[in-house]
C-alpha cells in the first residue's frame, strides 16, 4: 500500500492540452512526479495545442522524449522510482504490460471520449463526424487492449451542432482536468470505485490521414457538414476535388433552404454573395471558409465565375 506519510509518487507519459492540464491537476495536488515522458514535436505537424515538457521544464520536473518508451534503460529508471501510479494523458503510442504492472496502485490512462464509445484513435473527430450531441473524457485502468479497462469516472460535455473538432477538443480538455481532479483523492487513498465497460455499447475507430477528409460524392448535407467541422483547421480539412485540384472547405453553415443552383449531383456555387456546396440530394450548405490547394487567400464568393469559369462547378466523382 501507499505510504500515506509521504506524497504519492506517479510517472506521467502526457502530450497535448489534456496532457498539459491532467499534469498540472497532479502537481496542484502535491503529488511527485520525477518523470515525465512526452514527445518530440513531429515536423510538418501544426502545433497548436500547449506543450507538456514546457510544464515540466516550469516545474523543474525530470522530462524525456524517447523513441522508445519500452527501451530497457528507462524501464530501469522506473522502476527504481518505484512509482505508485502511471498516468497517461494523451500519449500517443501504446505502453506494453511492463509499465502497466510496474506501478504500485495500477495504470490509468485518460481518453477523449464517453468509454466503451469511441474507443481508439481521434475520438472527438469520430464523434463530430458522427453527428454525436455529447462527448466527454473518461479516466480508466489501463491493461494490454487500448481503451479496455474499468472506468474510474467520466465527465460528459455538449457537441454543438456547429461546434468544430477543436472546439469540441477545449470541451474535452476541461473535462478531462474535472474528472482527474476529482479522481485523485480517492485514487491515492485507494476508495474510489471502478466499473467494467460495457464493450458491446462502442466500438474501435481508427486514425485518420489527410486524404480521408474527400467529400463523399453521394453525402447529404448533414453529413458534409459533420465532416467539415471534424476536420475543421487546425486539422488537415475537408475537401473536394475539380478538375483534379482540390479545393478545401473550412467552415460550413446548414442552410434553411437550398438555393436555385443548376445541375445534379455534387456542386460548388456562387451567387455573388455567398459560396455554395450543394448535395446530389439537393441539401445546401453555406461555404464560410474555403481555399483552393497551393492559394493562400480564401476562395470568395465574388471571384468565383472568373476563377472556374461559370457560377456553378460539378465536383469530381
């Protein structure tokens, strides 16, 4: 058991904004963490959220940032720490049995999602592309499947029906900081409460790759406008392709009603005014944001006819 006459003693693998807040939640508490592992920021990648070994640099706290987080001199240095618990707060890569029996209370990771749904990979772009009215973050036991163990506690936040994925991840990033704050005292004096999930109510998802954000020929407007905003900047956005070139649609807004616009199937369109993605079903939205590949101004509403030639473009099938 936890001596409980000293602080409790946690390694800390983190990234992100939920591994920038869960991190501080720890610290807060007088709990002592003499590790953190995170990751090098990849190259190419946007960087818009905070930076966890900034934290730890504050703090003073010991950070890594190996390749390898399973390499046998860091698994020694561990376990000479002889840590009560490990957490993981939005690490990216998946810790072997080694460092989930290592600790002494167990290993906990905290996910971007209402547990058993949304298991795996970007749960909040997959909740936002699915048109889900709630999501949430959820701190569970980790063992050798991803998103497998008991839940300890989860916090539930709403998906407005424009929210983008990121506004939707700052939703997230709060809940994650509520449920650990209100997790750890039991945590450390070993009276909170865990409950299996139910896995036949989720399923896995995927991650997901620039070139999956195309938009389905055959999608109505509700579900282009679920892609658009999944993918929203900063991620890579959603886009169609005319005559080969694509054309990224950034911000979208449902339409009450559809406008006059010629032609079948998938339309890109301008009134003068406005931009225009019309559904083969018919179904509007308004184009707010948009740009055409390799431009780095926004595609208007008032160049458009001069820019493809006509006020209304079929989109590549």
């Amino acid at each position: 058991m936890t001596d409980l006459r000293r602080p409790a003693l946690a390694i800390v693998f983190a990234y992100h904004d939920v591994g920038v807040r869960c991190l501080r939640v720890l610290l807060d508490a007088g709990v002592e963490v003499p590790l953190v592992i995170t990751h090098e920021d990849a190259p190419g990648e946007t960087i818009w959220f905070g930076s966890v070994a900034a934290v730890a640099a504050e703090y003073g706290v010991p950070c890594v940032t190996p390749a390898d987080p399973h390499a046998p001199e860091l698994i020694e240095k561990a376990l000479a720490i002889r840590p009560d618990f490990v957490f993981s707060f939005y690490y990216r890569q998946m810790l072997r049995p080694e460092w989930l029996t290592l600790p002494r209370r167990g290993a906990f990771n905290m996910h971007g999602s209402l547990l058993p749904r949304y298991r795996g990979r970007a749960p909040v772009n997959w909740a936002v592309i699915h048109g889900e009215s709630e999501t949430g973050a959820t701190l569970h036991r980790m063992n050798e499947k991803p998103d497998n163990g008991a839940i300890v506690d989860q916090c539930a936040v709403p998906i407005l029906a424009n929210d983008t994925a990121r506004e939707v991840f700052a939703k997230v990033t709060v809940a994650a900081e509520i449920v650990m704050a209100r997790s750890l005292p039991g945590l450390i004096d070993g009276t909170s409460m865990e409950h299996p999930q139910r896995l036949s109510l989720g399923r896995y998802f995927g991650g997901r790759r620039p070139e999956d954000g195309r938009i389905p020929y055959d999608a109505d407007a509700a579900q282009i406008h679920n892609l658009v905003r999944a993918l929203a900047p900063p991620y890579p956005a959603a886009f169609v392709q005319i005559a080969k070139k694509r054309v990224f649609i950034e911000r979208t807004l449902r339409a009450p009603a559809s406008p006059e616009v010629p032609g079948k199937g998938l339309r890109l369109a301008s009134d003068g005014t406005s931009l225009w993605l019309v559904a083969a079903d018919g179904s509007a939205l308004r184009v707010l944001a948009a740009r055409c590949d390799g431009d780095a101004q926004a595609l208007a509403a008032h160049d458009f006819e001069s820019r493809f030639g006509a006020r209304c473009i079929a989109v590549d099938a």
